[in-house]
C-alpha cells in the first residue's frame, strides 16, 4: 500500500533527523536533505518546530520577513496546501563548518507540483510550476543550549513564477 | 594573510559607514586596494575565494565598475534566474548590472554572508546573500526615477545566488549561476503608483510565461 511505503519513509527519515550528530559536513548535508523531504515531500511541517528557533530571524524575498517558526510552518502550510503534488527536489547543498558548533548552509531546489489547491489569486489553475521554480535557502545552523537549531534563514522564492501559475 | 586582513577591514568599515561617506579620493583608494586583492589573489582555499568574491561584488557594485565581471564570467557563464529565466554570457550579465546601476546609482551592497566549499583542482561553490540599499534615482525601463527605496520599514530586498566556479582554459570561471531577487519589490520601486506598477508586474509575468 502507498500509506505503507509513506509511513515507513517518513519513519527512515524521522530517526535519520533525530539522531543526527552534526559531527561533520556530510552528516549536515545529508540532515538537511532529509528534513527538507520530511517537511516538503512528506508534510511533516510540524518538525520545523524541532529544529528551528521560537524567534528565528527569517527574511523572504520582496522585503518580506517570516516572524517566528510558527509563522514558518503557516508558510509551507499555504504552499501545500496550494500544490498538494508538492515536492521539493534539492539540486546542491553547499555546507561550511565555522566551528563545532555552527555550520552555514546554502540550499539550492526546485519545487515541483501543480495548483490543485486554492490560492490568495483564486480557484486552483491546474497548472504546473514545471521545472521552473527555483528556490534558495541561506542558513545558519547552531548548537543552541545543546541542541541544533536554524537560528537564521534567508529564502527566496520564484514569487512571480508561483503567481504567474497559480492565476487563471 | 595581511592583505586579506586588510580587506576584511575594508569591508567592516564600509558597512558601517555606508556608501557616500567617504570622500572620492577614500572611495579610489578603498577600491584600487580591493581591485590589488582580486588581481593577485591565488584562490588556494574556500575562505579566499569567499573573501574574493565579496571585494569583487563590492567594485561591480558599489565601486561601479560593471566591466570586471568580465574577469570571472565568461562567454560559456549559464545564469539560471527564477520561472525558468536564463541567461547566457557575461556581456548578457553586465548589460543587466549596467542597466541596475543606472536605476540605483547610490546603491550599497551590504554582505550578509558569503561561504565556499571545494579547493582548487575541483572547483569551488559558494553560497552568497546580500542586502540592497539603494534609492531609485536614475532612468529606468519603466520610466522617469520615482525617488523610492528599495528597503522600507526595516526591512530589505535581498539577493540570493549559489556561483560554481572552475578553472577553464587557464583562468577561474564561474561557470554557472542561480540567483533568485526580489523582483517585485525592485519593480515597485521603479513605478510610480500601484496602477503603473500592476501593469509592469504583468509585464514581467508575461515575460516569464513567454519564455
């Protein structure tokens, strides 16, 4: 059953998250990889919570800024909620190590899927965001109170492209 | 590194003062400095290559010196841009730049950050992201300047590119780039009232459905 293979790759992907040790840049890469899955892929939304900062400094493009991972999550809600087909596919992550405990990561990916769900431009088009959409991510990872968290982020949608699919 | 540690002051200070505060003959200096850096740095580790590339954006950008984009792109430089938008060339990308620069003359690149990964036989690639500070003051595609800035309430337009650089023919080459803006922001800067700046975005939408 496809709710079988779901869960026990959203079950791989969990324990892979969770027991993480940050020991060295590939062990990052791979962690960022597979939360972007979880959350993405997945809808595991929710383990943003797990991962980033209550008051995580977050800018997105057009001047706009996300205030706090509650925010965060609201944010890839809408955009689930918008391409239900969502998937996320990271192209490259480039992951510097500053100290033990702080890595700066760039991410970069194209979001797939097709307007099926209701968007701030009206009814759902049908239409795909194709190979298009790209997407960057700049992130600062820390060991905060000894756990790793994103304590920074700077991410910037193809804004024009996802409006120029989502509008009729 | 001396040299380095000095441009590392450079860049501190610039940041702090912002651009406009130094005098012409500071602003010479401050750029012939960086342009030494760039000519003779040797790009053996990714923390040069870091420190290179944010001198180099600072005199295309804020030392307005488009022509040395030439240095590192090439006629091959793939630039993927957001809807699928590409470019092709470096001449393609200092038209772009030229084009920028005459819209935001007083612009001022703040670094928010710069990291690389690679070494010299396999290339590097970076991750940059930098704010825009700058006020629409010169001609622009969509008319006469309308005075407004690009940062508003505190909060800025950023621009976010991921460069892979290699060694072609001899010579350090970014080879490909992708780079994602803040285009609606920038466009509503450039047009006068909300009416205006619909109609550009449309335009820009149309653009991108075109392609």
């Amino acid at each position: 059953m496809i709710s079988d293979l779901y869960m026990d790759t959203i079950d791989e992907l969990m324990e892979a998250v969770d027991s993480c040790k940050f020991e060295d840049k590939e062990e990052v890469r791979t962690f960022v990889c597979n939360l972007t899955k979880l959350v993405y892929d997945y809808k595991m939304m929710g383990k943003l919570y797990d991962f980033y900062i209550q008051d995580v400094e977050y800018h997105k493009q057009n001047r706009r800024r996300i205030h706090g991972v509650e925010e965060l999550v609201h944010n890839v809600l809408d955009l689930c909620a918008e391409f239900p087909d969502l998937k996320a596919d990271i192209e490259n992550v480039i992951v510097y190590k500053v100290d033990d405990t702080f890595y700066k990561i760039f991410r970069r990916l194209r979001y797939k899927g097709t307007n099926l769900g209701y968007s701030k431009y009206g009814p759902p088009t049908g239409k795909s965001l194709g190979d298009n959409c790209l997407n960057l991510s700049l992130m600062h990872l820390k060991k905060v109170e000894g756990q790793w968290k994103f304590v920074f982020e700077i991410n910037s949608d193809s804004e024009g492209w996802i409006k120029e699919v989502e509008t009729q | 590194m001396n040299i380095s540690m000095h441009i590392s002051d450079l860049i501190e200070k610039r940041n702090e003062t912002g651009y406009g505060n130094e005098s012409i003959a500071q602003e010479v200096e401050s750029r012939k400095q960086m342009e030494a850096f760039v000519r003779d740095c040797r790009l053996e580790l990714p923390e040069e290559v870091a420190e290179l590339f944010e001198s180099y954006t600072r005199i295309i950008w804020q030392y307005q010196c488009p022509g040395i984009i030439h240095k590192f792109y090439s006629d091959d430089t793939i630039c993927h841009g957001e809807g699928g938008k590409k470019s092709i060339g470096s001449e393609t990308i200092v038209n772009g730049t030229i084009n920028f620069l005459r819209a935001f003359p007083d612009r001022h690149v703040n670094f928010v950050d710069i990291f690389v990964e690679g070494n010299e036989e396999d290339g590097y690639s970076f991750g940059q992201a930098t704010r825009f500070i700058a006020s629409n003051t010169g001609f622009s595609r969509y008319g006469e300047p309308t005075g407004k800035s690009l940062s508003r309430d505190g909060e800025w337009c950023h621009s976010i590119c991921e460069c892979h650089l290699k060694k072609v023919k001899g010579r350090w080459r970014v080879v490909e780039e992708w780079v994602v803006d803040s285009q609606e922001a920038i466009i509503e800067t450039m047009t006068k009232d909300k009416e205006e700046m619909v109609e550009a975005i449309t335009g820009y939408d149309q653009e991108l459905s075109e392609k």
